[in-house]
C-alpha cells in the first residue's frame, strides 16, 4: 500500500462519560463565571451602595423590567486596559449590566452602570456593550432606558474611554426621533458624560443621590473661586427648578424607577410602531359638568388649568413632565378612548400663564418628540400673550418663542385646539391656532380672542380721547363686546366650534378618532433651521 492510499486511523471516539464530564466543567465554569459577574464590586462596595440610599445596577433593573423578562447581554466581557495595575482588576460585565426584557409586557433595552465596579466608570469595553444595546434597539425598533450611575470616563484608559462616550452620542444622535430613549440619574453623571442624557428624550433624576455636572465643585472653585455644594450646581431640584435639564425628580431609585415603568406605558416602542392604546372602562362621551363652571366670572382671577386635563383624559390619569419648571405651561401625556395623547396647556395659575422663554422651550421640545413619534397633539388655551420686559428680550424671546411656533408649525400629528379664555396676540398664534394647521379648533363661550386685553387696546388706540374713568370703562365695554367672545373668530372660521365646557371630552375624542387617518407631509428637505 503506498502512502498515498494508507488508510489514516480512525478517531479514537470519545467515551460518553468524558463528553458529559466536559460539559458539566464548562457549565460549573459557567455558573462560576455568572456568580462573579453578579457580585459587580463585592460585599463592602455593595453595602456602601445600600448605605447611600441606592440600589445596586442589577437590583434596579429588577424593580424597572417585568419579573423574569431580563435578558442579559455580554455578561462575560472584560476591560482590555493594563495600565496602573488594571490587568489584575477585572469584573466579568466590566461594571455595566446591559441587555433587554419587558415593562408591562412590551419591549425595553437597558444598560445600568454598576458603580461599585470602578465607580461605574465608563471604559471602552463596556462603551461598547452600551453601543450594542443602541445598536439593537434601532434594528428592532424598542425604546432604549439608560440607568446611569458613573464616575465618568475610566481614568486609566484614557483616550480609549473618551472614544467610547463619542461612539454612544453619535447612537444617540442617530436613535432620535427613532426609538425613545430615556436616561434614569441615579448617582454621578459628571463631564462629558452629561452629554449623552442630555442627547436622550427624557430625564429622570433621584434627589440627594444623582447630580449632573460638566464640571464639578472643586473645578469650578478652582476657576471662578465660587463655593458651591454637588446639590447645589446639579442635583434634582436644582435641574428640575431652573435649568429644565431634568424632567422629573424623586426621592429614592425605587420611586424613580417606578414612574419610568408609568411614562414607558404611554410612549410608543419607535417612530413606525404608533402610539400604544390600552383599554378603558372610562366612556369618551362621558359629559364633566363640573368644567362649566371651571372659569371665573372674573378674566383677570386664576383657576387651575391641570383641573381640566384631569377631567378630560381617560380615568384622570394625566403623566405631568416637567411639572417644576416653567409652571406658566403644562406638559404631559394622557390618553383618550386608549390612545396616547400629548397635552400641551397654558396655566392661568402662574404668571397668568403668559408664554416666556422658559415656557417656550419646554413645550416646542415636549411637541417635537410627539410629532417624531407620531402622538396626537391636544392644546388647551388661555394665554394672555409673551412675557414683556427686558429680561425676556435681553435673553432672547424672539428666538425662543419661535421655537414653540416652530415646532406648532411643523408638526403633522392630529392637532386638537381647545381655547377656554383667553388668546391674545401672537401667543393666539403660536398656540396650535387654525392658522398653523390646527386640525380642529373649538373654543368655550368664556372665549376672548383679541390683540391684546381690552384695557391695554383702549390705552393705546383711544390714549387721550377719553375725559375720564367711566368713558375709559365705556370703551373698554365695547371692545371687549367685539373681540372678547369667540364669535368673531368663528365668524371667519378660525374656530370650528364653539362648544359647551361639559363636553369637551367627547368632542376631543370625537375628532381625534377621525383624525387617525390623518396623512400630510411637510416638503422634502434634508433637515429644518429650527431656530435654536
Ligand atoms: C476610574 C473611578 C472613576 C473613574 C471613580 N472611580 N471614578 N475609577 N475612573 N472616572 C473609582 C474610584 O477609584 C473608587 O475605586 C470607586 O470608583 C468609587 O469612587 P469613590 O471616589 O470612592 O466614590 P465617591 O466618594 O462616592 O465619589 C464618587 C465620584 C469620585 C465623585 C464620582 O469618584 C470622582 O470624582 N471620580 C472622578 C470623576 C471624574 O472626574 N471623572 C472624569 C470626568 S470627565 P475603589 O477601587 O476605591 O472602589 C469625563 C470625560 C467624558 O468623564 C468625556 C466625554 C466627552
């Protein structure tokens, strides 16, 4: 026989019982492996977790994700960094769990920093799991939830972390507008790091245990020589009071976490999926007859606006964002007959609910995200017009307040406009007015729709022709007979109807089930100049 046709031996077959015996080393290992992974940083680093009021990564997931519906991603992945004796401090999981599961049965992808693994630290490694988790999201179409409790950039990697933080804004970027995101502060989320919730729809923070800087007391003493405590430069009130940066606070991670399960219940899973509906025992044409008398006899005496959109949407359940900041607007989503809605509503409760720059800017943006997720948009009216003085114009109204009329403007979703008092000057056509492609406009009796109050007209058109109070009264009474009711506007059918308070809710509902079909699109461009 010559080499060529030598028969080769045949494979010794492996005995079965060493096949098993493999198998079970490597699932030891496996379990092994997972045990560690799940210990993040070790007992102390845990109880020193605890002892700060905060849970630990994967205990958050827990309390956000339906029972048993995790699935965890890259378990096993660890740093590739041997700088400063990081070769010997490995953690399988790298200090972020990330993966996907449910809330209340529909789709999520999560990462949750572990701060007890490097302080949450972000290195390139576990930039990347983030990146995969944006990655998945996008193809799928699910919205992503980021739990971020971090020191930031791991120091050690230097460069190759910064790169990491670039690569998940760039995701960020891309996801907008596609998949909601939202960013849970539930510890540090300091320099550049705040770049990437801040590229997100929603924030959500926890008071006393988060912050959110780009540069942190000791930078800032060291430059500009203030004194000025975490709390006080970026903690929860401080960005739900006057920066607007954050949308909601709580007191603890489980409370938070709880209300990020609420609000996930009224967003749509992408921008193809259209909004979820949930059924309900609360009937469309149920008739509130309380709202009739919700309006003082008095224009100039307040009333509470949330009244309304409580008594309105399905079973009162009104999800308020931003409740803190610029109180003169409210935002929040409700649904009706099911269907999630974006309420967009002046608050007669705080500065008359005059627009200014503040108010402007937190509801364009609440009104872009519904128009990118396709989420009907209900306005409720009385705004007696722009904040004036020189604060408002030295900072910018003009450009700020064409935001909101920006975002009215191009917004293609269902508009419902609902004008309960007042709507006068430009702030009439800012808000969602027929002007701007308002779909259906109606008003309540108690409707004045003017240039300006009937005082503030006489003063001007009449300055000088008057001799004394009660012909200044006179004249006030006549215009406000002409502009202060809201049948001139129905006249030139800028309002479609004039309804009674006490159906508001059916009427609502009535057009925002015709308005489901609704199909415009505005013209093809490569992205707008939104006045920023
Ligand atoms: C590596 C870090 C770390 C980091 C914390 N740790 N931050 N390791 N890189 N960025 C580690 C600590 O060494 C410590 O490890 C553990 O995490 C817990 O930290 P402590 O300081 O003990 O905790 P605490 O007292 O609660 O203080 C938390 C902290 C502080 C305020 C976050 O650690 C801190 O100031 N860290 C640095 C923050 C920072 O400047 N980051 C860079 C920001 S610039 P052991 O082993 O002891 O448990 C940035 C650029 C992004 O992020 C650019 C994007 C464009």
């Amino acid at each position: 026989m010559t080499t060529a046709t030598k028969k080769l031996p045949e494979p010794t077959a492996q005995p079965a019982a060493t096949k098993a015996m493999k198998a079970n080393t490597v699932i030891t290992e496996l379990e092994h492996r997972r045990e560690r992974a799940r210990q993040g940083g070790g007992v102390k680093r845990v109880e020193a977790q605890h002892e700060k009021g905060k849970l630990t990564s994967r205990e958050r997931i827990e309390v956000l994700l339906d029972p048993d519906s995790f699935e965890e991603y890259d378990m096993f992945v660890e740093h590739r960094c041997v700088n400063f004796g990081m070769a010997d401090n490995k953690v399988p999981g790298d200090g972020c769990v990330t993966g996907h599961g449910t809330i209340n049965g529909r789709l999520a992808f999560i990462y949750s920093q572990d701060f007890t693994v490097l302080g949450g630290s972000l290195s390139e490694t576990n930039a990347q799991k983030i990146c995969k988790i944006l990655d998945m999201a996008m193809k799928v179409g699910a919205p992503v939830i980021g739990l971020l409790d971090s020191g930031g950039a791991r120091i050690q990697e230097g460069v190759d972390a910064l790169g990491g933080f670039a690569e998940i804004f760039q995701r960020n970027v891309l996801a907008s507008g596609v998949v909601p995101q939202i960013s849970v502060i539930l510890g540090p989320c300091a320099g550049g790091a705040v770049y990437s919730p801040a590229l997100t729809d929603f924030i959500i923070m926890t008071r006393g245990t988060s912050y959110m800087f780009v540069t942190g007391p000791d930078v800032v003493k060291t430059v500009t020589h203030e004194i000025v405590s975490q709390e006080d430069l970026g903690g929860a009130d401080m960005h739900t009071h006057k920066t607007g940066v954050a949308d909601l606070a709580y007191d603890n991670d489980i409370a938070a976490l709880l209300q990020v399960r609420r609000l996930f219940n009224f967003l749509p899973l992408s921008n193809r999926s259209g909004v979820p509906v949930r059924p309900t025992p609360d009937p469309a044409d149920r008739v509130e007859m309380s709202l009739n008398t919700l309006v003082p006899e008095n224009a100039n005496k307040a009333y509470n606006m949330k009244e309304l959109l409580e008594r309105v949407v399905d079973e009162g359940d009104f999800f308020e964002i931003q409740p803190d900041y610029a109180k003169n607007i409210i935002i929040g989503f409700g649904r009706m007959e099911g269907h999630t809605v974006g309420f967009v509503a002046n608050q007669p409760m705080h500065m008359a609910g005059c627009l200014d720059i503040d108010a402007s800017r937190k509801a364009a943006r609440f009104i872009r995200f519904c128009d990118a997720f396709s989420i009907p948009l209900c306005t409720f009216v009385d705004v007696p017009g722009f904040m004036p003085g020189t604060n408002q114009e030295h900072n910018g109204v003009i450009k700020h307040g064409a935001k909101l009329l920006y975002a009215y403007a191009e917004a293609t979703v269902p508009k419902v406009t609902v004008i309960t008092r007042k709507a006068y000057g430009g702030a009439y056509d800012v808000m969602s007015s027929k002007h701007l492609r308002g779909d259906v406009n109606y008003a309540w009796p108690s409707a004045e729709i003017a240039v300006m109050g009937p005082k503030g007209a006489v003063e001007i058109v009449f300055r000088g022709k008057f001799k004394n109070e009660e012909e200044e009264q006179a004249l006030i009474d006549d215009y406000r007979a002409k502009f202060a009711s809201p049948f001139v506007a129905a006249s030139r059918g800028f309002l479609d109807d004039i309804i009674r308070p006490q159906n508001t809710r059916w009427r609502i509902c009535r057009s925002l089930s015709i308005l489901r079909s609704k199909n415009i699109s505005n013209p093809w461009k490569k992205h707008d100049n939104l006045p920023l």
